[in-house]
C-alpha cells in the first residue's frame, strides 16, 4: 500500500483480514422504493453491521495492520460517533487501549456504546472537525497511532470492501449511491468498483448543509467549508480528505446534494414503509434517489451506511414528517365563554374524523377578552387534503381558526 494511494489489491487483502471479523451485510432489492424511484432499487444494509455501522470495516483493517510496538501504544481516534464505535471494538479485538475524542453534541446512544466497547471517551468540541483536531493533540502527546476517520489508506480500502461484496452479491448492477462526509466510504467503494467494472456507475451524496466533497469534485480542487450544518451528524465535515480527494476525482463518476428535508422524510419512511432504522447520513444516498437527483439506472444500490441514530432524533424526525405530510396539524380558535362550547367545537373534530392528540382550553389570559376562551389543539389527520378539509368546515362554521 502506497502512501497516498488506494489499489484493489489493498482492499482485497482488507477482504481478507476481515473474514470472520465484519459481517457480509445484505444486498436486498426494495419493492416499494423502486415503486417510488421509477427504477429497481436495492439496498446494501451496512446499518445491519456490526457497531450498526460501516466504519468497523475501515478501522479493523487499519488495527490489524499495525506493528507490536505500535499497537502497545495503544490507537487514538476522533469521530462524530461510528468512526468511534468501530475503533473500540477492533481495539478491543486486538487487546490494546484506545482514546475517541467526539464533538459535544455526538448522539448519546453512540458515545455510550463508544465507552461500552471499552474505549475512553473524550468529548471536545462542536463538530468533527474540532474533535479531529483534539486528536491530533492528544496523539502528540502520548504517542498513540492516530486512527484517522477517513483520510487513510488501510481505513479506505476496509471500507472499499464493500464495493468487492456488492459486486459478487449482484454481478449485473449498474450503479451505486454512496453517502459522504470526509470521503473514505466513496473513495474505498469507488476504488474497488471501477478497478473490477468500470461500467458501473459510483456516485456520491452530501447533505446540502456540509457540501465539502461536492464543491471539491465540482471545482478540480480541494475545497473545505466554513461550517457543516446538517442532522447527518456522521457526514457533518467541514475538511474533506485529501487522499480520499483524489481518489473521488479519479474514480468517481458525479456528486450530489440533497436537502435535510428530504434525508428526514428518507429516513421516516424506510420506518413506514419498510420496518428500517437509519440515521441521518445512512439515509442520504437513498434520499437522492427518491427525491431526483440520481440518474435512472435499474439496478442501483444504495449504501445503507449505518443505523445509529438518537432515539430524540428519532422523535424529532417522526413530529416533523407527520406535520409535513400534513398527518399532524396544529389549530388555534377562540370560543364564546359558555357551557357547551367547546363540545360543540369537538364535534366538528369527530364529524370529519379527526384525532384529538393535545387540547389546552385557557379561560383567561393577558390577550384574551372577557367572555372568550382559548383553544389550542393538536391533530391527527390523514394528509394535507384531509386536514384542508377539516380546517374549512370550521371555518364556514364561524371559527375563526389559525394554522400554527
């Protein structure tokens, strides 16, 4: 393995070190998302890997490449949270120490189970660029072998065995969708496909709010951006590799962009409508090609990156795709102060077969005249035409009723 270079062959002997240490996750084709996409669809569940994420491929191979002397110092790491979960279990395979510096704001679920496979965790930082930089701090002072997220060689072609497995599992594919943070995933991935069949298409994916790679792929240089805003917490990279850079430039067909709106509504449908659990960046790639963005090809995988999302994301995610989807409506109304009518408001709710899923009834407030009362409700509703309907009735009704 070269310095600054990924070959197949590099990632054939990661294959190899990796044999009974990750899973070969499924490659499975989706009925409904084809439906949905105009194409067949088929999904690689890197979410159903160990650690629930991709990045064990990546870090074990690079622990297992290291020397005794190396290894006795033990490996230090920064990452947004799979990165991290992936370094402490293959140092915990190989008996040595390990240090993960995460940002502040990495999901509960992953720094616990960080610290559960046996690493010490440090939090630095708001995203994973400030992390990364407390790494490189901490490695200098200790002497531990710096596991880098992304931009290194035996962490790029561990993850390139994807591409090697997508290939054997469905010999005839014609495209691959391939999220992006720091660019390690796609570089490894597009490394091994287009080593073995360069006809198959390997695009990429990046949430509009932390676009490092696309601008770089786009503008024929490195380019690294001022912020990384995005709820795929674990693409959110301001500094993209340089290695994984020319790798991309080299052996990546395009580079796309989608919206978080869309990696949302992604990620609240694949829970609907087929019973998965993805986060944020795992969805992504699938999000670009429910929404337009990837060409037509029949045939086309999507990298299911991971499933380690917050279970408050998860919430989040599920009250805002309900509100956009026109399911969940929130009214305002104001009521004469008397018996009866508030009954009288529900009744309308019942009529048009509505779900009452909050009610607050304020009798007197700063804003409020005498003799009116307050309401305020949450509603379940089949979608925006139902809720249209629902808001008209009452309002030909006389309610004089406010969307919030």
């Amino acid at each position: 393995m070269t310095k600054d270079q990924v070959t197949l062959k590099d990632v054939e002997a990661a294959s190899k070190r990796l044999a009974g240490v990750v899973h070969k996750t499924p490659l499975e084709s989706s009925h409904i998302f084809s439906e949905m996409a105009g194409y067949e669809v088929l999904l690689k569940l890197e979410n159903m890997q160990r650690t629930g994420s991709f990045k064990v491929r990546g870090a074990s191979n690079c622990i297992q490449t290291l020397t005794k002397e190396q290894q006795a110092h033990g490996v230090i790491a920064a990452s947004a949270g799979n990165h991290a979960q992936g370094v402490a279990l293959g140092a915990q395979a190989a008996g040595i120490k390990a240090t993960i510096v995460m940002p502040e704001g990495a999901p509960l679920a992953k720094v616990e189970a960080t610290k559960g496979y046996g690493a010490e965790v440090v939090l630095k930082g708001g995203v994973y660029d400030e992390a990364s930089a407390e790494a490189v701090r901490l490695q200098k002072e200790t002497g531990a072998t710096l596991v880098h997220a992304f931009d290194d060689p035996a962490v790029i072609a561990g993850q390139g065995t994807i591409g090697l497995e997508i290939l054997e599992q469905c010999p005839d594919i014609r495209s691959i969708v391939v999220p992006i943070g720091g660019g390690g995933l796609l570089a490894g991935i597009a490394t091994a496909v287009k080593s073995v069949a360069p006809h198959v298409k390997v695009y990429g994916v990046q949430a509009s709010g932390a676009p490092a790679m696309y601008l770089s792929k786009h503008a024929g240089k490195w380019v690294e951006t001022p912020e990384a805003q995005t709820i795929a917490d674990g693409i959110a990279v301001k500094s993209p590799g340089k290695i994984t850079f020319d790798l991309i430039q080299k052996y990546v067909d395009d580079i796309f962009v989608v919206k978080d709106d869309d990696i949302a509504a992604t990620i609240l449908l694949m829970m609907e409508r087929v019973k998965m659990i993805s986060e944020g960046a795992g969805a992504i790639g699938l999000a670009a090609m429910l929404h337009g963005n990837i060409p037509h090809a029949d045939k086309t995988a999507a990298v299911i990156s991971g499933g380690n999302i917050d279970v408050n994301m998860i919430s989040r995610i599920i009250e805002n795709g309900l509100v956009k989807s026109g399911r969940r409506i929130k009214l305002l109304t104001h009521l004469t102060d008397r018996p009866g009518e508030l009954r009288r408001f529900v009744s309308y709710i019942e009529e048009y077969k509505a779900n009452i899923v909050y009610v607050y009834h304020e009798h007197a407030g700063r804003n409020l005249p005498i003799g009116q009362t307050q309401v305020e409700m949450d509603l379940e509703t089949r979608d925006h035409a139902h809720a249209e309907i629902l808001v008209a009735a009452l309002r030909r009704a006389g309610y004089r009723v406010e969307l919030l």
